[in-house]
C-alpha cells in the first residue's frame, strides 16, 4: 500500500524457523498432532497424584503377594492420616470409654464387689460401645464424599480395601484397650500388672476377631439410610460368644495358672480364622450396590 514501509522479504531462514515452529505443534499435513508436542507427536499420559497413583503404580508390579501388601500400605496410611486430621470419631469414642469409667468407679462399691472379678465383664462392655462409635462409620466417609466408588474402579484387589480398613480399626482399637486398662488400674484398682503378657495376648486375640466382624459389618451398611444405628443391632449378636469368652479369658489371665490350651482360647482363635477369611472374600459382595 502507499505511505507505508515495506519491510524486507522473509528470507529462506525465517521460513524455515516458522515452518518448525508450526511443525512442533502440528502433526502430518498441518494438522494438530495428537496428545500435545514432543518428540514425534507422542501422546503424553496423565501424571496421576495422591492414592490413585500410588493403586495404579502398584498394579501389575512384582509379585502378588507383594502388590497386594502395598496396596493395603498405601490404604491404611491414607486412612490413618485421615484420622489424624478430622478426630471426630476418635474423639467420640476415647471420652465415651473414660466417662464409662468414671461412672462405673463412683457406681461399684470396691468393699462390696471384687473388682477384679466383675470388672473383665464391664470392661469388655465398655470396649463393646466405644468400638462400635469408632467402626460404624469406617465406610461413611468414603460413600459420602465418593472416594469408595474411585477405590472399587481402580485395578487393585477388593480383599487388599477390607484389610487396609481392618488394620486401621484393629489398631485403634488395641489403642483404646490400652488406655483403658491404665484407667482401670487408676480408679478400679484393676489388677492389670498380675498377668500383663496373658492378658495383653488374650486381649489382642480378642480385638481381631472384633474388628474384622465390625469392618465387614461397616462396609455392609455404609450406604444404608441410618447405618450407624443399625450396625450395633447387627453386630452385637454374632459377638456374644466372643464376649463371653473374652470376659471368661480376661479373668483367667489375671489368676495364677493361666493355660494356653484351654477350649476358650481354641474358640476365639477358631473364631478369629473362620470370620476374617470370610470377611475378606464377602467384601467383594458387601460393596455392590
């Protein structure tokens, strides 16, 4: 046009510069190459973060023994640091067992009542109660938010969710046993230091078997209307003969003598197999919609 400047004619240089510079971005024929830039158009795969990285990561690496063991690792951690941030539930069910005790030191008349003899049953209760406030909503985070949905997709073993859920709850319940018994001895005079290895053994046997039933239970009725409420209902029936054997056992273990063959141990043992190989193959199942 006139009045204006004409600049130079591109050179054979600046042609080749644009041409690569359109050919960084374009595949073929001048079409957008597919999956961004890169060396010959590759298509570039998403970087997934957090614990669905870490399932996909791990599937279809090494042995499957070992998939399956760090599978549950990267589970339990997930759900452990949970915990720690919201405390809610652990909150709940720590002062809901020390406020029991407290009930329970001002109600019983330690010159009336042997405290050692009455108290593994009481205490079993109070275990019993505070447990279920814990594992009743084990899965309701997980259903509410939709991160169980996430879970069940990714290619990783449903048996690996079950235990990586059970060894939460099965620790923080071995936690709350522990804290227990040091306020027994504190205001019961629960005589907790006669058989310490016994009963910590018994008490552990015990724990198990109650948490593979509660995380089986817990997954059942997540996505149920009122679930927390029912679990109880559910739940303590199939533990009666546990309880009584956990009551019975805890006063054996207190008295001189203990036997580690006696038919109650054989029965939570029994127990403690029958119901967590179970859980693990019926998770699949207490999941599905």
């Amino acid at each position: 046009m006139d009045g204006l400047p004409e600049g130079p004619a591109p050179g054979p240089a600046s042609r080749h510069a644009r041409d690569g510079r359109l050919s960084s971005h374009c595949g073929p024929g001048g079409h957008p190459a597919q999956g961004g830039g890169g060396l010959g158009g590759a298509r570039r795969r998403p970087h997934r973060r957090g614990v669905e990285g870490a399932l996909f990561r791990n599937h279809g690496r090494g042995r499957p023994l070992v998939r399956f063991i760090k599978v549950v690792a990267v589970l339990f951690l997930k759900d452990f640091r949970e915990e720690l941030r919201r405390k809610e539930d652990v909150a709940a069910s720590f002062l809901f067992a020390l406020l029991s005790l407290v009930l329970f030191a001002f109600a019983l008349d330690p010159t009336r009542v042997d405290l050692n003899e009455t108290g593994s049953g009481l205490l079993w209760l109070v275990v019993l109660f505070a447990g279920s406030l814990f594992m009743s909503g084990s899965f309701r985070k997980e259903t509410e938010n939709g991160t169980l949905y996430a879970l069940l997709l990714s290619p990783c073993d449903r048996g690996a969710l079950y235990v990586g859920k059970f060894l939460l709850n099965f620790l923080f319940l071995l936690a709350l046993e522990a804290l227990l018994l040091l306020f027994a001895y504190l205001l019961l005079d629960f005589r907790v230091s006669d058989g310490l290895p016994a009963l910590g053994a018994v008490w552990a046997l015990v724990t198990f078997g109650y948490a593979a039933v509660g995380t089986l239970f817990s997954a059942l009725l997540a996505q149920v209307r009122g679930g927390h409420v029912i679990f109880p209902i559910l739940l303590f029936p199939i533990l009666v003969p546990l309880v009584i054997a956990a009551a019975t056992l805890t006063e054996q273990a207190l008295s001189p003598g203990f036997s580690w063959g006696n038919q109650w141990l054989r029965l939570v043992g029994l127990f403690d197999i029958l119901f967590f190989t179970a859980s693990v193959f019926l998770f699949e199942f207490a999941v599905e919609e």
